[in-house]
C-alpha cells in the first residue's frame, strides 16, 4: 500500500498530526446474528477484535471443550521435550476404556502400550476420555497432578472464569469455562503449539483396528476452511463447538456452547463464521519499518528524522470501511538530538469514525547524531524564543 508521507512541520511536546488514509461514506454494518447458545463468541485470532458476543463471561460446563486444556498441556511438554512422540504408555486400570462405557473413547486396554503419538490422536480426533487419563498420568503422575497443571496454564492465558478438573471433561461441579476463555485458549492452541493444532483438521484415526471420525463436521464444508477445533456434548453442557477458519490472511476463531443439537452447534458456529467473513476484514495499513512522517528534530547533523512504527498494525474494521480509515500520531517531546534508531518519540493512532481503533509507538527510523557546535547554538535559540 502506498503510503501517504505528512511534510508539515511540529515542534512542541505533544505536538499532534493528522491526516486521511482514505476517505468516503460510511458503510452500513448490520448486527450479529441471532444465536440459539447459552453463550457465543466470535473473535478475529491476529487482532484480538471482538466481532460477536453473547454471554461470553457466563461460567458453563467445558464437557470435552476440556480436551483442548489437556491438549495444550501435552503440546507445551512435546515442544520442551519433556515427552516425546515415540514414548510408550501403559495403559492403567483408570485409563482403561471400561471406565467409560457412555462416552466417547480410544478403546485401549489395561496393560497394553500405546505411542504418545497414538493417544495425542486419540484425544484431539477420537474425543478418546480413556487416551486423556493415559497421557496425564504418563505427564505428571496422576490425573489430580494434571488438573493441577491445566488450571496453571489456564492462569497463565488469563483464562480467570475457567476450573478443570478432571482431563477429559465429563461432568463435575468443579469443572467450567466461558465462551471468551474457549477462545483464548483455541488462540493459545494456533499460537504457541503450531505442530499440536495442526493434528486437529486431521477427519479421522483408526486406532487397534476401529475407525472413528472427527466430530468437527465443518471440517467436510466446503464453503470454508476450517482447520479446528474441539467438540463437546454432555446432558449437562448440551452441545458445543470450538471453530477456527481461514479466509485469506483473515482467521476468526468461534464458540458456540449450550446449543440444544449436535447440528444446532455447526449451524450456529457456521453463522458467527459466515458474519464475521462476510462483513469484516483485517488489513495491515502499516508494516513495521514503514515511514510515517519527516519530523523537525533539533540541534542534529541533520533536520528532520524519519518516523514510523517497529511493528505491523495488523486491525479488524468493517469490511469496506478500509477507505475511511485515519491515522494521527503525537510527540511525547520535542525532538533532539542524539536519537538513537528505534527509540520511542511518541504514539501512532488509528481512527474510524472518529474513534481511536489501534494506536502503535512512533519510533525513529534512523539514528540522529549531534550537530556541530555552532549549528546547535544556533537551533537552541531558536527553540528558546518558540517555547
């Protein structure tokens, strides 16, 4: 994107400037749709903008929306090589698939080992209660060990409205999470455990001669690209479903829990999806190294200083709202000489609609040395008699 340069010159502390991006009418943003949940949210994963909400702090129960804390968990201890893919667990009695006759399991057996590659599958494809067991007793001892592991990440993500305990999610008066924490963990999944999320838009795994299938039916629609994550159900919970999907450089991540149906979950995690695609963007109107401005810097070897951002400005707007995007920036000080590249000189702030969206430190692009002895008398004068 071609970037609009200000030449104009400011030299106060707090000196502000302003500017159009782009300019044109105001675009018509219609509201979310309605969502038959006992709580939803919808969330874009690179900005952290909050496209949809309902009841996103109401504490409800996890069922195996527990399995992506237990998850994270195993990916966190593969990544530091704690476990590896290649260690053999055996099988304990309360690992064992007889201790979960109505609920979804891996069917292994008691004695037997079993890869922690297998069980990994068999907790994020197979939804397996028995593989979860397994793998926190083989991580940290015992199950009750492990729950104490999951709640140390969950305050660590901030997840603050989340308790596990148990590792696989069948109900327990202890055990519950928000719609907002589902979704700062799905993110925490995406970021910090890239190889462990990219096990999730596996369809199926055949373990000891039983094929299961992924639960997560968006994974066959093809009207988007999801790639995750996590189903859950039981008669307490009712139905719930963690989506994540792609759309261009865009990906939205999605909670739905409490629906009343295995196929009111997808249908209503499919509408937050579509919403989000369809009415709003993310665009990254800067890059970090871009120019922003010239701007006057005193008693330097040279008189003005190139100013711009360390980082992206990743955002999420309405989609054709790109065009009435502003940016503004303000001095923290008056600019002089020595500046170092890189050091903070003030704010960068995004507006639409008159209001502040994003806002970014301003940084020197270049490194400022000192003027000579009478070029500096001389700027100091000047600054003297303006102030």
């Amino acid at each position: 994107m071609t970037v609009f340069k200000p030449k104009f010159i400011k030299h106060l502390v707090g000196a502000v400037c302003s500017f159009t991006l782009f300019s044109a009418s105001a675009q018509i943003l219609p509201s979310p749709p309605q969502i038959g949940a006992k709580g939803y949210f919808l969330v874009d994963f690179t900005t952290g903008k909050v496209i949809a909400e309902g009841n996103p702090d109401t504490k409800l129960a996890p069922a195996s929306l527990t399995k992506m804390m237990t998850s994270y968990v195993i990916g966190t201890e593969l990544l530091a090589g704690n476990i590896s893919n290649d260690d053999m667990v055996t099988i304990s009695e309360k690992a064992w698939a007889k201790n979960f006759p109505e609920s979804s399991k891996m069917f292994i057996e008691v004695g037997k080992q079993v890869s922690v590659k297998d069980l990994n599958y068999g907790v994020i494809i197979q939804s397996g209660n028995d593989a979860c067991v397994a793998m926190a007793e083989h991580i940290a001892g015992s199950e009750s060990a492990f729950t104490d592991l999951m709640n140390a990440h969950a305050e660590k993500l901030g997840m603050s409205n989340s308790h596990f305990a148990n590792s696989h999610g069948l109900d327990s008066t202890e055990q519950y999470t928000t719609p907002r924490d589902m979704a700062t963990l799905g993110a925490a999944l995406i970021r910090d455990v890239p190889e462990e999320y990219a096990i999730y838009k596996e369809k199926s795994f055949t373990f000891n001669g039983i094929k299961q299938y992924n639960r997560n039916s968006l994974l066959w629609d093809a009207s988007l690209d999801v790639d995750g994550i996590k189903t859950g159900h039981t008669s307490e919970a009712g139905y719930s479903l963690v989506t994540s999907a792609t759309k261009g450089d865009m990906r939205l991540i999605a909670v739905v829990m409490g629906t009343a149906s295995e196929r009111a979950r997808k249908v209503e995690s499919k509408k937050l999806l579509n919403y989000g695609f369809r009415f709003f963007e993310t665009i990254t109107p800067y890059k970090a190294g871009d120019s922003f401005a010239d701007q006057r810097i005193w008693m330097g070897n040279k008189e003005t200083v190139s100013l711009g951002i360390a980082e992206d400005t990743p955002i999420t707007i309405p989609r054709g709202q790109r065009k009435n995007l502003k940016a503004h920036f303000e001095l923290d000080k008056t600019l002089e000489a020595p500046l170092a590249k890189g050091s903070k000189v003030g704010t960068l702030f995004l507006q639409l609609e008159g209001e502040d969206i994003a806002q970014y430190p301003l940084v020197t692009l270049e490194e400022i040395e000192e003027g000579s002895f009478f070029s500096k008398i001389y700027d100091y004068l000047r600054l003297q008699i303006m102030q």
